[in-house]
C-alpha cells in the first residue's frame, strides 16, 4: 500500500473544503486506502492553522473537530518521532522537516501543494507531486 506524507497545507485545505482534492485524499486515507506518514511537527502545524480564529470561524470548526483530527493524526496514521535532521535542502527551511518526516517514514510519496517542494520533483527515492497527481495515482492503483 502507497504510503505519503500530506504536506500540512494539504491537509488543512481537505479539512476546510470538503469537496475538493485535498478532502477526496483524506477520505481515503481514512477508509485505509493509502497510509498517511506524519509527524509532530506537521501534527503540530495543522493544529495550529486550524485553530486560529480567522479560519476556525471562517470555516465553521470547533475545537473538538480540530482535536478530533489531530486525535486521528496521532493514532491512524503513521506517526515518527520527527527526529531525523536533514541538511538544508529547500529555499524555505520550514519544508526540511517535509522531506524528513516522508525519509522517516519510508514515504513514496510527499504530497504538496508548495512550488519550493514540488520544484525538487522529489527527494531520494520520494516522488513530490500535487494533491491531483496523488488522486490520480490512487485511482490508477484501484
């Protein structure tokens, strides 16, 4: 089974838009149709965008929604401890620890909508691509 990383702007699009890419991936995900690969940091991430008031108000969420999906980051999906360094890899530092949570967790694939991290293409033997790539790929795999 595919396994890759949701970049937290990914993620955060699938939990504010319910009927786009990023939510479609989601929903797979947790109908265990590929395996997540997270880590503290991008957990962390999420739930710091996610709760800040502009967007929780904006897009209707509720403290126990942001804690709910965190609850299912933290237990569903595979979570390393986030402590793997890496050298500096990207023009912005804050996608290194991207490329070490996919390195980590052995990912295929890292999933972005980030033009820094989907210049690279990819980072080892991990492939960058899009949230529409990876739903392709995932319906290519059905």
């Amino acid at each position: 089974m595919l396994r890759a990383v949701l970049d937290s702007n990914v993620i955060v699009s699938g939990m504010i838009a319910k009927k786009g890419i990023p939510a479609q991936l989601l929903e797979a995900w947790r109908r265990q149709e590929w395996h997540l690969v997270v880590s503290p940091h991008i957990v962390g991430e999420v739930q710091r965008v996610l709760s800040l008031p502009k967007i929780s108000r904006t897009y209707g969420l509720t403290p126990q929604d942001i804690a709910d999906l965190v609850w299912l980051l933290e237990h569903r999906a595979i979570l390393v401890p986030g402590r793997l360094a890496i050298p500096r890899t990207v023009r912005d530092p804050q996608d290194d620890p991207i490329l070490a949570c996919a390195q980590e967790g052995e990912a295929d694939y890292i999933v972005t909508g980030d033009l820094d991290l989907l210049s690279l293409e990819g980072h080892r033997e991990i492939l960058i691509v899009t949230p529409a790539r990876f739903a392709a790929l995932l319906a290519a795999a059905e």
